[in-house]
C-alpha cells in the first residue's frame, strides 16, 4: 500500500521550516512521498504581499529539487476560485489507487481553526490528518495541546473521538484518526522572511539557495 502526505499551503515563500518538518513526518509514518501543493487563492489567510502562484510554484519546485521523497502539485493553482482542502483531497482521492492511504499534513494552529474551513467535517470521514505541533519548553504543554484538539473535534464532529497513546492521536468511530507529531522547532516563519527582504536584510539559511536566488532575480516581496 502506498502512503502519500498531502502538504498544503501558501508557501509564501517556502522555507527550511517547511521542508524539515516535512521531512520529519516522511520519516515517521513510513510515507512514500509527500506532495506540496500551493495554493492559488487561500480563503482563510490575506498575507502582506502573496507572490504569484506560478512563482511560489516555482519556489518549491527548486526547494525539492533534489529530493526524491517531495513532489509538487499544481492542482491548486489550476483549479479556478479559492484554494479548498476538502476539494483538493477529492481530488487525490479520485487520481490515486484505492489502495493507496492518503495523509493530511497541518500545523496546529491551522488545525485549531478546522471548523472554519469548508466541508471541514467531511474531511474527517475521507483522510488521517498528522497535526505537526512545535515542541514548547514547558511540561506538560503536550497533553494540554492533545486535550484541546479531542475537546475540539468531539463538539465539531463526534463525542467518540478520545485520546489514545502510542502512537499519540485523536479516534473517533467511524471517523479517521488525529495523529500528532512533534516537530523540529525552527524559529523561521514567511512573515520574518518577507518582512527581512523588505528591509534589505539577508534571508541566508532560512531558504535554499536556490530559493534565495530565484527571490533576488524575481525581486520578490521588496
């Protein structure tokens, strides 16, 4: 059985925070590969300054080169009108065998605003979501997280879902399970690289190379 982690996002641009979580959750679940799939038009979020799709496309093509186990898809940016995730995994739902399991990857803060997305519940009936969640330094910080996520989908989708260990997730009957994973903390964000290009100030070591060149050739986010 194949396993494919479906990795959406503005990528506004895309950075060593994405690609090392990634990473990680390749690693972890045993996954085939990961898809990035940029967005054309994010309902949920109006950044400062949104590079063109077929730039911030470009990006992840040139973050991934080298890397066997990312793909990029431009279903998204094909697609006419907003970016919606419950059409995206349709989508791959229809275009993969149907022996092939399908992961969502989203950060918990995206997560945490699930209600707000469309056909958010249907979503839980079609895919596993792994909800990468940056390690914090206070004790006991992960099982109050775990614990708000199961308050959160037993009012938004079932009473079932309940936390279970080891591996740590949310299952719910006749729902697909909540996985949780920690996550490398890198301190990078697109917000502090845009607001760095606007500066002047060098973006070295937050993305590739190859994505450094391709911001300062375009003239991105000045």
């Amino acid at each position: 059985m194949n396993r494919i982690g479906l990795f959406g996002g503005t990528f506004n641009p895309i950075h060593l925070g994405h690609l090392r979580s990634a990473q990680e959750v390749l690693e972890a679940f045993n996954l085939q590969r990961i898809l990035l799939i940029p967005s054309s038009l994010p309902p949920h979020k109006q950044p400062d300054v949104l590079a063109s799709a077929t730039d911030r496309l470009t990006m992840i093509r040139l973050a991934t080169l080298a890397h066997t186990g990312f793909s990029v898809s431009d279903v998204e940016i094909k697609r006419r009108g907003p970016s919606y995730t419950i059409d995206t995994v349709q989508f791959f739902k229809r275009e993969f065998p149907s022996d092939t399991q399908l992961f969502l990857l989203v950060g918990l803060d995206a997560f945490l605003e699930i209600d707000a997305w469309k056909a958010f519940r249907d979503l839980f009936a079609l895919t596993p979501f792994i909800v990468m969640i940056r390690p914090e330094a206070a004790a006991g910080t992960g099982v109050q997280t775990f614990k708000r996520v199961e308050a959160l989908l037993q009012a938004a989708i079932s009473p079932s879902y309940g936390l279970r260990p080891a591996p740590d997730r949310v299952e719910g009957v006749n729902f697909q399970p909540v996985y949780f994973m920690d996550v490398t903390l890198l301190n990078i964000s697109s917000t502090r690289i845009r607001a760095a290009l606007r500066q002047g100030r060098s973006i070295r070591y937050l993305v590739p190379e190859r994505v450094e060149a391709y911001i300062k050739r375009r003239g991105l986010y000045q």
